[in-house]
C-alpha cells in the first residue's frame, strides 16, 4: 500500500471512464499526488453522472469499463508509484430502475418473501410498498403488461408469481408494492430513503449478511491490493454508524479511512476507527481567514434593505427544519410517531418535529451525543409549552439506545439537518453566500488568524489524517469563486453600491435570491447564461419560498433568467468582475496553499489546480481539459515562473510544488507551530512552520493595498537561509535580521519555504 500524502479527486463517470482515469496517473505523479481518489465504481443505475446510485454492488460498472478497466486503472496507478482511495455508499442503492436492480428487483417481486426483503428498510407492517412514480393516481390507468411484466411508460415492474392474469389494473393490485401519485412519497413512503429521494432506497447494514454482500467487492480490492483508503459517504444516515465503521475497519484494518460526517462547529466525534472526516470542518476554516470580519454589520444592513427584514438567523434555520420534517421528511416523521402511539397522532408528531427542529447537531450515537438530544428537548419545551406532556413521555424512550423510536430519530434527525440547513436556509439566508457552504455557519462572518491556529493545532494533535479540502463534487461553489467573493467583504459599502445599481439595471422580485445573484456574478464573472441560470434556478428552488422543483413559478424564474440575460451583457458588471478578480486570484492562492500544506491530508477536486469558476452540482462535474495542464506543468518544470493573471498557472505552481513538498518531504510536516508576523501590515499575513516546512500566505489584500503595501512587516524565521519551493529565492535570517515579508512576497502572495540546502 501507498502512503496517502495527498489525493486528487476524479468524477468518474461514463463520459471519463476507468480508463480515461487511468490516463491521468503520469500527470498526477507529477502533479504531487499519492492517490487517485474516485468517485463511487460499483454498478450504478444506467446513466448515472455520478455513481452514489449503485444498483449492484457485486462488481465494477460496466459503464465504466467493468473489471478490465479496474484491473488496468490499478495497475497503472502503481506502475506510476501512486494509490487509488475509492469513494463508498453504504446507507442506500438506487432504485430508479428497478430492473437494474436485481436486489429490489426481486424484493418488489416476492415481498416479505424475498431472500432480499432484510436488505432494505421497508416497513412491512404498512402494507405494500409505496412507490410514488404516477404523474397522478388516475395514471394507473396508463399501466400495461408486456413481456411479463408491469409497465408504466418506461418504467418496469415484476409481476409476482400466479398474479399475471386479468387488467394490467387488476395485476397491479395484487402485487407486492403499489404505484401512486409521486407526490405523495414525501408523505406516504414505506421505506427509508436518503433524504427526501425515493429513487434511493436504505440500506440495512446491521445485518452482517448485507454488509458482506454489499461490501464484498470492495473489500477484495483492499485484499488484492488494489485499495489503500475509503472515503465513506454519509454514514450518519445508518443504523449504527459505529458499529459499521468498526466492521468496516476489520475488513480493511490498514486502510486510510475517512467519513463524510458533517460536523457542527465545536462538536466532537465518537471513538471511531477513522482518520479522520472529508474536510468540510478545514474548508470553513480555511475560508474565514480570507474574510474580513468587520464587515459583518454592512452586509446584514444591505440584507436587511434588500429583504424588508431583519433576519435572525437560528429562527429561520429552525423554521427551514421544521419545513423539513413536517414537509419532505413527513413520512419519517410518521413512522417515528407510529412507534410511539400508532396511527393517528398529531400531538406526538408535533412533538418530534420540534425536537428533530431543535437539534443542534446533526444526530447523536447514543449514548454519545445525549447532551444534545438534552438541549433539543429543552429548546423544544421553551418553544412549545403546550407540548410539554407528549415532550415528557418521549424524552427516556429518545435518550435509549436500544428502543427502536432513538435508533430511528438519530436517523432522522441527520436528514433534517441536511435538507433544513444545506438545503434550505442556506438558500434562504443570502447575506454573505460565501460563508453557506457544506459544514459551514453562516453566522461566522470571518475569524482572526488566531482562531485559525488553534483550530490547526487541535486538528494536528486529533486527526492528523483527516482529509482537507476546499472543493468538493458537494460544494455550492468552488474555492475560486468564493476566494472572489471574500474580497467583497472588504469593500461593503462599494458593493453596496454596485447591488443598488444592479437591482435597478436588473430587478428580481425577491430581494435575497437577487443578492444570491448578484453574488454568484461577481464570483464566477465571465460564466455561460446556461451555466448561471441552470445553478440559480436550482438555489430559488431549494430555497422553496417563491418557486420549487415541486411547483415552479413561471413568472418568477422569467424574470430571473431576463435579469441574467441583462447582467451577463453588462459592461458595468464585467468592469466590476475585472476590478475585483486580481484579489480574488490572491485569496485563492492564499488559500490554497494553506489548505495544502496545513495538519490533515489533502485533496484537490479535479481541475482545481487552476483557477475554476464552478457552481452547485452537476455544474462542478464538467470535463477538464487534462491535456492544457500537462502543458503547463511541463513549462513549470522547464523553470517557467508565471504571472498571477487569468491562464491560472500560477494555482498549478503552488499545488504542484506544495504537494510534491509533502510527498517528497514528508518529515517536513510532522508538527504545527505559529510563525509570528510583526509591523504594519501583520494583520494581512497568515504564516505557519509544519516542522521545517514554512507557509506564508496574505490575506485581505485590498486592506494590505490601501495601507501601501507591506512596508516593514517581518516575518520571524529561525535563523539560517530558507529557500522558497515556488520562485526558488533564498532569504537569510539572522545576523542579517528578520525577513522582510515585502521581499518573501514580492513574487507571488503566498510562499513555501524550507531549509536551503547546498
């Protein structure tokens, strides 16, 4: 196995296959990488972009290239000296074509019967099992039989044995699930899903039977060599994330593994056999040093101009939950309070939506985590005195970790978190959409250095081995453009200006999804009217306060696109993107490196080693043009030193070089210690020793501008000569004094020193 030092994260997917994949392990070798992390490989519904909608786990996708292109994918991978760090999905398959599926296939068949029915979460007691695919429930009268099987459009269902004869009406109804109306799944549905998708069926690995045969593929990849690390999604949506973990781990006791657990601020984790999480918690950190915390009073006085509203941001995440869990999540809700009383209890229901509104965190391990069902339930009997009976009954039957009614809220309680926050207030609340990001507070408008260095320091001394990252194929913008969007934060009152000028020049009816475009402008200027409008329609309908994906407003996403037809055709809007971009390209820079070279492993989403404008899924999954950053690294590496202008090559020279540092050097990066900045401009360095390896990067750099510069502002290195890894300039400290930081970054805004050597 392969030491994991750094990995590159690639979507694999029809359009760049295993073998496509495998093609980029010269260039990744030479970028820096120790690992190839790919998206998800198991056999996904057809089609699938993505992978995280496997429908047989029992091999590769052929779509991908199937077992041959695995075998050559591994096998180039370590010709080049590099691993494979594969993405896995263990709380759910994809049950959008159920023929694709010979698990649902045959559950949907056979029923309880089924040899399958204990791999998925159905509640059996409801009776069929509810499939809300109809365009509405007179469309039963579209189904037919053909081929012995039942048809809706394209849709394919099994008959079961002996019930094949009469109306295709007929033959539905004698069968083991019931096809409905699809938007009574929210309501209605009769088994878990992941969040609110019915496409997506969880999965019971508790059961040992299901996890091996489920994982059994995987785990002979790490047997035979093929694997050195597991990146598991969304664990919080199991059964027993622990327990799994810990079996996990003894299927692959040496494997790099990391979880995408989503963490509060402050929160802490159980005693996981994890190294750690997938980088969320770094991204936040890393993006606050680059926005200006003060700030903070403009941006809410423009959101309250635009809005008409003062917003109190706790309320409107607790009122985004409680849509959530009495919306989208209403049949988990349901099921919850069927466990407590049976049919027919609002009192109960309305009970657990508040508490599952007022969880602070995204679930509890009970027993760990009783502290917060403890506030939830306390927040919830301020909230709602008048429940206060039905709270006090369900308090002891939450707090135990055996009862059925906990096992399934701590289920729950993560789905509301993630639709209400990530998916809803996050698109509700539009003050600084830098900040409302996967993992990420809102609230939090910027952080000092020093919170930055404790941060790291606790992150070194924790999980050393947790993944970093600032781009992810589940963030809502990549790092570049919030690294563009950081410096309107240090100009408020301009922006202020410029958003009068816009909403004038450009009207949107609905203040905080204008100031939510008027963001994603200034960020990822120039960018397609396609592109843009796709990633702005999809946010006004996550948001669900003037149109959703379950019934647009026509008239409103008119007058949305017509304001983006008009802006991107601006010249006020592209004089102002051209104005703010060189900051934007030193935050970028800035962050990046901090990103890369702070306590954790990193990881860089593909194509982001140069400058990338991307936007929510499926936007950030567009190919990369691999050929033009060869080209570029290879002039590099000729001892080309590039401007910082719009080609990017100078992001490729700062990965490139950094992550070659902590593969080549790895001793380098075996403590975390401040480096202290002092004179005029301190407050615009961020500057860390990682035990021989030193990162300097700027931050704020219009403040740094106005104030003339860095003037006599010095850096305290430990005496002797340090060379930079990027310009290869060397500076001497000691009897020749402190290093004057107008020198360290007089190349570039950021700079990687280590010991110069003869």
């Amino acid at each position: 196995m392969n030491a994991v030092r750094g990995t590159y994260r690639v979507q694999v997917q029809p359009a760049f296959d295993l073998h496509a994949a495998a093609g980029l392990a010269e260039y990744l070798r030479d970028l820096g990488a120790t690992q190839l992390y790919s998206a998800p490989l198991l056999q996904s519904s057809p089609g699938s972009q993505h992978g995280y909608d496997v429908v047989d786990p029992s091999h590769v996708n052929t779509e991908l290239g199937g077992p041959s292109a695995f075998a050559e994918l591994t096998t180039t991978l370590r010709k080049h000296g590099l691993g494979l760090v594969v993405d896995i999905v263990p709380n759910h398959v994809g049950v959008a074509v159920p023929h694709a599926n010979p698990a649902w296939w045959d559950v949907l068949k056979l029923g309880a019967s089924s040899e399958y029915a204990r791999w998925f979460d159905v509640d059996w007691g409801r009776g069929r099992i509810l499939i809300p695919v109809l365009g509405s429930d007179d469309d039963v009268s579209a189904l037919t039989v053909e081929d012995g099987e039942l048809r809706y459009y394209d849709h394919r269902y099994p008959i079961a044995p002996g019930t094949g004869e009469g109306t295709p009406q007929e033959v539905h109804d004698r069968q083991h699930y019931q096809l409905v109306d699809w938007r009574r799944g929210d309501s209605e549905i009769t088994y878990r899903r992941f969040f609110a998708i019915a496409d997506l069926a969880g999965l019971r690995v508790e059961d040992p039977t299901v996890f091996n045969a489920t994982h059994g593929e995987i785990l002979r990849w790490y047997a035979e060599g093929g694997l050195d690390g597991l990146r598991v999604d969304h664990p919080d949506g199991l059964r027993d994330p622990g327990e799994y973990l810990q079996r996990l781990h003894m299927g692959a006791p040496d494997a790099w593994l990391v979880v995408e657990k989503i963490a509060e601020p402050g929160e802490e984790l159980p005693d996981w056999p994890i190294d750690g999480l997938t980088g969320y918690d770094a991204l936040g950190e890393v993006g606050a040093l680059f926005v200006d915390p003060a700030a903070e009073d403009a941006f809410t006085a423009l959101d309250t101009e635009l809005t008409g509203v003062a917003t109190d941001y706790p309320g409107l995440l607790y009122a985004s939950k409680k849509d959530v869990a009495t919306g989208m999540l209403r049949a988990e809700l349901r099921r919850l309070a069927r466990l407590v009383t049976g049919e027919n209890a609002p009192e109960v229901e309305a009970a657990l939506a508040e508490v599952l509104a007022a969880f602070p965190v995204y679930r509890s391990y009970l027993p760990f985590g009783v502290h917060h069902l403890e506030e939830a339930l306390a927040t919830a009997r301020e909230r709602r005195p008048d429940l206060g009976p039905a709270l006090d009954a369900l308090a002891p039957r939450l707090a135990d970790p055996d009862d059925q009614l906990a096992i399934r809220f701590q289920q729950t309680s993560g789905a509301v978190m993630a639709k209400g926050a990530e998916d809803t207030a996050f698109y509700r609340w539009t003050r600084f959409v830098a900040l409302n990001e996967v993992g990420g507070d809102p609230q939090r408008f910027g952080a000092p250095v020093s919170d930055f260095h404790d941060a790291a320091a606790v992150r070194h001394a924790s999980w050393p081995r947790g993944m970093t990252t600032l781009s992810t194929h589940d963030t809502k913008r990549s790092e570049d453009v919030r690294a563009r969007m950081a410096v309107l934060a240090e100009i408020p009152d301009e922006w202020a200006d410029v958003v009068r000028r816009w909403r004038e020049l450009a009207p949107v009816p609905d203040g905080s999804i204008a100031h939510l475009l008027y963001q994603t402008i200034a960020g990822t200027y120039p960018i397609s009217v396609e592109r843009l409008k796709a990633a702005i329609e999809k946010s006004a309908r996550e948001a669900r306060t003037i149109t959703s994906w379950n019934h647009p407003n026509e008239e409103f996403e008119s007058a949305l696109n017509a304001a983006i037809d008009t802006l991107l055709a601006s010249s006020e809007v592209a004089a102002f993107a051209e104005r703010i971009t060189p900051y934007g390209w030193s935050n970028a820079l800035g962050q990046k490196l901090v990103q890369l070279t702070m306590p954790g492993i990193p990881d860089t989403y593909q194509g982001t080693e140069l400058w990338d404008n991307s936007l929510v899924d499926p936007d950030n999954r567009r190919p990369v043009d691999f050929d033009a950053r060869r080209k570029l690294l290879a002039r590099l590496d000729d001892g080309w030193l590039p401007p910082v202008d719009a080609e990017g090559a100078a992001k490729l020279l700062v990965t490139s070089r950094a992550l070659r540092l902590r593969r080549d050097s790895p001793e380098l990066f075996e403590s975390y210690a401040p480096v202290a900045v002092t004179g005029p401009a301190a407050a615009h360095a961020i500057a860390f020793d990682r035990g021989g390896a030193i990162t300097v990067a700027t931050r704020l750099p219009v403040g740094l501008e106005r104030r003339g510069g860095w003037g006599d502002t010095v850096l305290a290195l430990p005496d002797g000569e340090w060379q930079d890894e990027l310009t290869g300039s060397v500076y001497s400290t000691g009897a020749d004094g402190p290093a004057g930081l107008v020198d360290v970054l007089s190349r570039y805004p950021v700079a990687l020193l280590r010991r110069a050597t003869s």
